[in-house]
C-alpha cells in the first residue's frame, strides 16, 4: 500500500489521574477535537490508561495490566477509529499468560487491528522502574501498512535508540512515532532533567533517516507511593531535516497537528543517499554487547 503524497498528523499530549474510566474518556476526546481538525493518524501518550506506576516497585500494579483479548479499552477505540476514518497507535499495559509486557497495537482507519508491538528497551533506575513491571519485548519492530501510509512506532525508551529510528526506517516506514511517558528525575539522580536532549534524541533520527519523527507525551505531576514526578510535556513533530515545525510546552493539553509531506521526504530521502550508501557487512559489532564481532 503506497502512503499518500501528505498526512495530517495529530500527537496529543495530555494529564493523567488513577481513575481509568477517567483517562479514557478524556483520550476519546483528544482523538474526536483531532479528527475534527482534520487529523488521519493520532498518536496517544504511553500508557495513558493511568499513572505513571512505574516510578516505584509495588506488587499491586500488575494488576492494571490485561490480555489484548478482551481488553476492556482497545474495542472502544477500534470502533472509534472506525467511526472517524482515523489510523490510531494505542499503548496498554499487556497480560499475556505469566508475562507482562509494555504494549502498542496498531488500529486502522476501518478499525482493524493490525498488530501488536512490545516496547524492546526497558529502562530501569529511580523513578522509571519498568523492568521490575515489564518483559522485554519479544515481537521485533512493527511497521504497518495502515490507509495513511507506512506508521513505524517505537515505545519511549526506544526513542533513544539509533537501531530503533533505522530499522523501523528499513521495513519500510514513511514516518516514525514515539508515545512516551518523561519528566522529572527523583532528587538524587545526577543524570539532568532537560527535554532538549530527549527531542535531540529523535531529532537526530529524523536527521539520519530523512524522516518525520513525532513524540506524544504527558504533563502534570503524579505522586504514586511516596515519589512524584512531573511529566515535562512538550510533544513535537520534527521534519525530515531535523526541524522542529510544531511543539507543544510543559502545560498545553490537546492535539499538536501537523501536515507530513511523505512525497517530500520520500524524494529528500533517496537524494540524501544514507540508505544508498549503508554498509552492512561492516556492522557485526552492533549485533554484540561488548564490540566484539564473533564469527561461526
């Protein structure tokens, strides 16, 4: 399926309360004021369903995860996405048997279910405590054919990630979003609390990949156990070029849109030549931890 010479783009940025009923409603909303405003794909924050759990280690907040077989949430939005014509990348905490993953699926502008993806980098330290919550995820890379184009979408923590940006890049996708859930660090970390480096992060992917490279995440300040973090917002859309063209700040709540000229890129893309002039014979190192190239 060819994508489309533009798509109309929606990353919504919003707050969170512990009350799901709460938090889904309100994310149905966002989607409807986007739609209206004309958006085709409309990105959602990670794991919107509640607060951001992860910020300590208690056994209770397994129970917040569900099968994607009767989840109580995703029909909801299959039947909305089939009602407004829209393409919409949903996050969910997963129940699959013993495991428990950080999730994504993918719901076409008919409604359909394309796929599900679990988040591969799980991140742990103070306040971002997920590998206590979560499996790595074992689905590799999702890229889907959905009515507005090819939708590459990775889960927060690989946003970091180069491989990530490349290999969604290489199945085929016309652009690449990332829910996320980021913002303050508990006082006694050393690592700074900046979205600059964050968006720098993703930015650089657009760069390298000449693609549209757009990030959905959350504000407000949650407390869970004794912590609290505040969420720093400012979800953004970058071009091809690594220009930032729409971005929200720390307190906006709603849908940020942005027309993406796929063609644009497409042909901006193939004259940059990064693809072209990729050498993957020479890149064993990054299939090993230490640098190490193993052969037989």
């Amino acid at each position: 399926m060819r994508a489309p010479d533009t798509v109309k783009l929606a990353v919504v940025q919003m707050h969170v309360t512990d009350q799901l009923e709460d938090n889904v409603t309100r994310a149905v909303q966002h989607v409807r004021d986007a739609a209206a405003q004309g958006a085709q794909v409309i990105l959602l924050p990670e794991l919107f369903e509640n607060l951001y759990f992860c910020q300590v280690e208690r056994e209770e907040y397994f129970a917040l995860a569900h099968p994607l077989e009767g989840h109580p949430f995703i029909g909801r939005f299959q039947e909305l996405a089939r009602e407004l014509g829209v393409v919409l990348p949903v996050s969910y905490f997963e129940a699959a048997g013993q495991a428990h993953y950080n999730s994504l699926v993918c719901i076409d502008a008919d409604g359909t279910l394309l796929g599900n993806y679990r988040k591969t980098h799980i991140p742990d330290g103070p306040g971002y405590e997920e590998k206590y919550y979560f499996n790595p995820g074992d689905t590799g890379f999702k890229v889907w054919d959905t009515r507005y184009g090819r939708v590459g979408v990775g889960i927060c923590w690989d946003q970091w990630y180069p491989e990530t940006a490349r290999a969604l890049m290489l199945q085929g996708a016309d652009f690449l979003l990332y829910p996320t859930a980021i913002g303050s660090e508990p006082a006694e970390v050393e690592t700074p609390n900046s979205h600059h480096m964050w968006q720098r992060a993703m930015i650089g992917h657009a760069v390298s990949n000449s693609t549209y490279v757009a990030a959905a995440n959350r504000i407000g300040t949650e407390v869970v156990g004794d912590l609290n973090q505040t969420y720093y917002g400012h979800t953004f859309v970058s071009d091809y070029t690594g220009e930032i063209v729409a971005e929200f700040g720390e307190t906006e709540e709603g849908a940020l849109i942005h027309t993406l000229n796929i063609a644009e890129a497409r042909k901006f893309r193939a004259g940059m030549g990064f693809f072209r002039d990729r050498r993957p014979e020479l890149y064993g190192p990054l299939l090993t931890l230490d640098g190490v190239t193993r052969r037989g």
